[in-house]
C-alpha cells in the first residue's frame, strides 16, 4: 500500500445505521491516510467512532468475541469476514457500565478485563457479600489500576501491573469533611466518658460502707456487676461471629448452652468470695485459672466453629482457620484485661512522681504493643465473614490499652508542662504507630514472602547436594588428576586487565550510589515509597484488608479520646465531691480542653493522610448507618467490660490521686471487701 500509516482493511456489506450499536472498529487513531484508496473507509480524527463511506452511512458493528490481531475480527451471518493488522485501542471501544473503568486502565485492547483487574473484580464482589451491601466502601476514592509497558529478558513487549491510580478531591473538601466526623466521634466519646464516670461513682458507695447498716444488699450488686460482665463478653463473641446485633441475637437462641460453663464460671466466683472464705486459696490457686483457660479457648473456638458452620460467607476450607483467628483474639483480649488488672493497676497507686509515671506510661505502651498488633494483624488477615467485625474485635484491646496511660496522666498536676508534655508524646506516639501501620504491614508481607522464597529455594539445593555427593575414592582420585593437569595461572596481562576492571566497576557503583541520593530520584523513591495503595494492589491485598484496617484506626481514635475524657472527668467529679469549688471546676475543664484539643489536632492530621495518601475509607464509611452502629456497639460492650472489671481499682486510684494523706496507706482489700474481682494479694487468699 502506498500509506506508511497504520492500515485497516475492511470489507462489509453497507447497513442503515443503528443507534447505540456494538463496538467500534478495533483500529488505532492513526489508522488510514489520504492515499488511501477511496473504496476504503476512515475512521473520524478524533478515533471514537466508526468509518463512514461514500453514501455517509456507517457499516455494521463486529462481534468482538474472535477479535485477535492479524485475524478474523468476526463474522455475522450474510457479510464477509473483515481482517485487521492491528490490536484495537481500548479508547476505541464503547464506555463501561456504571462503576467500571472507562480510561482504558483495566481493560486490554480487546475490551476485555485484564487478568488483575477480573480478579480484583472477584475480590470485591466477596467483600460486597461479606459487608451484605454494594454500598460498603473499601477506598475513599474511586481508582482505576496503572500498567507500564516494558520489554522483558526475551526481547518482548509486555504490560505489567505497577499500582493504582486515583485522584483525591481538593484539600478543602477533605479537611471539611474531617471535621465533620471527628465532631461526632467527640460527641459519641463524651457520652461513653460520662457514662463509664457514672458507674465508677456508683461503686464509691460500694467500697465505703462495709455492711449492710443502710439496708443496701452489696452483695447483691457484686452478683449484678457478674452478670453485666457476662453480659458483655457474650456480647462481644456474638457480634464477633455474626457482625450485625439481629443476626447475634438468632445466633444466642440457637446454641445459648454453649455459653452455660462461661456462665458458671464467674458466678462461681463471686460465690466463693462472699460465702466459701476458707476455699479462697484453692479456688484461685487451682480450679480460677483452669477454669479461666478452658472458657478463653476450648469453648471459645467450639463457639466460633459452631457459627462458621452456620455462616454462608465463610468457605468451606477455611471454616476451621476461621474459627481459630476469632478464638485468637477473643483469649488474648481476655488475657489482655487480666494482665492490666493484676499487674499494671496496682502500680500505678505506688508512683508518686511524673516521672515515674510518665515511664511506667511508656512501658506499658511498650510491653501491650506486641500482643495488640497480634490482634490487629488477625484481624485484618481474617478474609471471610462479616466486614463488620473490627469493632467487636478490637474494640476491648483498644480501650484497655489507651485507659491505663490516661489514667496516669490525669494523676499528674493539673495544667503543668509536664502534663502537656506527656499528652503531646502520647498524642504523636499515636500519630507514628498509626500512620506506619500500612507500611509496618508491607514490610511484614514482603519479607514473608522472601523467607519461603529462600526455604524453597534452599530445600532443592539441599536434595541436589545430597545426590550428587561423590565416594571418598572418588574424591581423591579427582584431586590427583586435577593436580597433574592444572594449568598454568593467568598472566600479568590478564590480571592488570582484572584489575583495571575491578576499578571501573566500583567507580560505576560510587556513580550509582551517588546518582541514587540526588535530590529529583529522592524525592521519586520517596513518592513510591508512600504509595501504599499501589502496593496493596500489586501485592493482591484483599479489599476486606483495606475496610478492616479503616475501622481500626476509626476504633482506637474513638477509644483514646473516650480514654483522655473519662479519666479526668472522673477525677472532676470526685474531686468536687471531696471538695466543692466553682473556681477549681473551671481550672479543670480547661485542662481537659486543652488535652482534647491537642488530640483532636493528631486526629485530624491522622485522618488527612490516611484519606488523601493510603485512600482509606474513613469518611465514606461514616454513611453507611449499620457500620457506624456496629462500630459504637462493640464499643459500648468491650468497654463497658473493661471499666466494670477494674472500678473498683479506678475508685482507689482517683481517690489516692486527689488526696494522698486520707487515702495513700489504703488497700483495697480493706476499703472494698465486697468486689470478688479484687486481686488474690488484697483479699488476704
């Protein structure tokens, strides 16, 4: 042909024109030029439609389904096979239906879905089903996936997947919308603070009066608190399995005589403190903590494999894995609560410095962070069941975790530096540990999949080694005859050569070292370094993982501020208990604006990255109603479990706190006799 432009040839009958026809003709935009000959169509400059001929109407659209380049595009009954030398343009093609990509990312030449972008498709499809609504949201931002063409070892060109793409929304919109949830997170926080505040100034009483002078049965309320408590851990388990409270409250009618042996475990106890004394050392030497172990994990994980029987969402070979990652973070939730109680409670009434308070803070901080990230980790590797599970799973840890070390800052003297100091450290602890949770997660990926790529590539090594591995005889043998027929070594020539070579390598190593710490590749390398969407995708995250990891950082946001307003609004009140005064009330508000402030800033700066840098569905979640509703529930009953286990310890310490010469020498064993959740050292067992 005489045209040295792309050429297709194309042979159909002519047809009235049909609107909203099939797919275009599969050409490139560059595709026919003005020494064509005039029998030939071409296509429109702009390449979106089809070529017109002589009569201006346009030819019948091809059946895309044998479209391969250098064949048939297709057949329809009565016309001729039309030919093509080239791969269409995905530009060329018709747009998508709602919700698909219409740039070309995700689709090939042919219009087909690419094989990363079908299954992505498959992904969320099972997270839609897993959330039971098409309206959850697994990303901020509607993204479409990124391929570069490269040429590989053998010279071809191919495409390969290299991140995602998205386009966030002015910044202005953003910090708008962020405000917008960080003041109802406030206020959600401040009703849980004023509750939990409530219930540890009714157990003042409780610990005060000794007997029964009033006509108040303690012990009663002692048998009450047991039953909130169970309350609250089945609770939490339903909502576990189940993620939504109908489907809990189906599943409890259903196998209700699972929970019996947890049931009688802590009433059990109550009943030995207040009416068996004598057996107080066996009970919590022997028969407590295998009681205790076989509640956190035999009947735990008969629960869990009894409702993932029962759940649809849950394939069949992974019923069992399952089962065992909710039984995992149940007992070391449960563990978690105990270990606070027994050990880190008592030390905070022997700290008497900032201080020494500030360095039991980070400690604890320090020791809690692994189990947390266990729990964290398995939370987000869990890929079947409910989306709706962070909270109930989290949601214990969460507030045991940031409750100590407010606790300990609220003790500290009101409005000093170091007070403001501390909650500024905490605050950007917060901020660090939270923002390096995608990439701590990348890094931990990766180098999983680096060590089984060594295992395997060390165990055939090995095998190699093992076969191949000659006789003695033979050994000796082969190093006589290689003696005798060694050559000579390598001339001076040859080696001036080796070391002429050896420089220039090690100067080209200095020029890439240098070259790799200019200012431009830095600022690259740093830009794909934060690209942590695009390392989800590519390393085929699943979008469960990105939902799960968004209601986490909602969680512990939720649980640091409840944390901060609770344990000072607690000394607020009973210090204008111990004694009344308007100017002291107005000192401490102020205080305690100055704090929440201080968090609400990390918050939003947290919240900011995780929308606009990670694409983190932290706003748009927030329209979904049964997510929010999920999210305060698992709040309310894990934490209410947390603060009904250590009121009485709270009480104390508050009271130590505002008054240390009335209250320094106290002991709980003597100032609250009828709490059967008091440690094995204070009752006198």
């Amino acid at each position: 042909m005489a045209s040295t432009d792309l050429m297709c040839f194309c042979d159909v009958e002519v047809g009235e024109r049909q609107e909203n026809s099939g797919p275009h003709l599969g050409c490139d935009r560059q595709q026919l030029s003005e020494e064509a000959p005039q029998g030939l169509a071409r296509p429109s400059d702009e390449g979106g439609g089809a070529a017109e001929d002589k009569s201006g109407r346009r030819p019948e659209p091809f059946d895309e389904e044998d479209d391969e380049c250098h064949g048939i595009v297709g057949k329809q009954p009565g016309k001729q096979p039309s030919i093509c030398t080239s791969h269409g343009s995905g530009e060329n093609w018709p747009p998508e239906s709602p919700g698909s990509p219409t740039d070309g990312h995700d689709v090939d030449e042919r219009g087909e879905w690419r094989t990363e972008a079908r299954k992505r498709k498959e992904m969320v499809a099972q997270f839609y089903e897993g959330a039971g609504s098409k309206l959850a949201a697994y990303e901020e931002f509607p993204s479409t996936l990124r391929y570069e063409t490269r040429v590989n070892d053998s010279g071809e060109v191919e495409e390969k997947l290299v991140g995602i793409a998205f386009t966030p929304e002015p910044f202005i919109s953003t910090a708008r919308r962020v405000a917008r949830v960080l003041l109802f997170q406030l206020a959600t926080a401040l009703v849980f603070a004023i509750a939990w505040a409530l219930f540890c100034l009714g157990c003042w009483p409780m610990c005060e009066y000794k007997s029964f002078s009033r006509g108040v049965p303690w012990i009663v309320l002692d048998f009450l608190r047991v039953l909130l408590i169970c309350v609250g851990y089945f609770a939490a388990a339903l909502l576990m399995a189940e993620g939504d409270g109908g489907l809990a409250l189906r599943r409890f009618v259903s196998c209700w005589q699972i929970f019996m042996p947890g049931t009688l475990f802590m009433f059990s106890r109550p009943v030995v403190h207040h009416f068996f004394g004598g057996f107080r050392v066996l009970y919590r030497t022997y028969i407590e903590p295998l009681a205790a172990f076989v509640v956190s994990f035999p009947l735990a994980f008969i629960f869990f494999r009894f409702s993932a029987h029962r759940n649809k969402t849950v394939v069949r070979h992974r019923k069992v894995i399952y089962s065992l990652q909710l039984t995992l973070m149940f007992s070391i939730n449960a563990l978690l609560g105990s270990a606070i109680r027994i050990f880190l409670l008592p030390l905070a009434t022997r700290d008497t410095t900032d201080g020494e308070r500030t360095r039991v803070v980070f400690g604890f901080l320090l020791i809690m962070w692994p189990l947390l990230g266990l729990v964290t980790a398995t939370n987000r590797a869990i890929r079947d069941g409910s989306a709706l599970q962070t909270a109930p799973c989290l949601a214990f840890g969460a507030v045991a975790h940031a409750l100590f070390p407010r606790m300990l800052q609220s003790k500290m003297a009101l409005l000093s530096p170091h007070q403001i100091l501390t909650s500024v450290a905490l605050g950007c602890f917060d901020l660090l540990t939270d923002i390096a949770i995608p990439y701590c997660v990348l890094i931990g990926g990766a180098s999983s999949r680096l060590f089984i790529r060594l295992v395997a590539r060390c165990k055939p090594n090995q095998r190699e080694t093992q076969d191949q591995q000659p006789d003695a005889v033979d050994i000796i043998a082969v190093r006589d005859e290689s003696n005798s027929d060694r050559k000579p070594g390598p001339s001076l020539s040859r080696l001036s050569t080796r070391a002429a070579s050896y420089r220039r390598s090690k100067s080209a190593a200095f020029d890439r070292l240098r070259c790799m710490f200019s200012r431009s590749l830095l600022a690259s390398q740093l830009s794909t370094i934060l690209d942590a969407q695009s390392k989800f995708v590519t390393a085929r995250y699943h979008p469960m993982f990105l939902r799960r990891l968004s209601d986490q950082v909602h969680l512990y946001g939720l649980a640091e501020l409840t944390a901060l307003i609770f344990s000072n609004l607690c000394s607020i009140i009973f210090e204008q208990i111990l004694s009344p005064s308007g100017e002291r009330l107005a000192e401490r508000l102020a205080g305690l604006g100055v704090l929440v402030l201080i968090e609400m800033s990390l918050e939003f700066l947290l919240f900011c990255y995780m929308v606009r840098v990670i694409n983190l569905p932290l706003i748009r979640s927030e329209r979904e109603p049964k997510a929010v509703r999920m999210r305060l529930t698992g709040m309310f009953f894990s934490g209410s479990i947390c603060v009904i286990h250590g009121a009485s310890n709270m009480v104390v310490f508050v009271l130590q706190s505002l008054d240390r010469e009335a209250y320094g020498s106290v002991e709980l064993r003597d100032y609250c006799p009828h709490d059967s959740f008091l440690l094995r050292r204070h009752v006198g067992a």
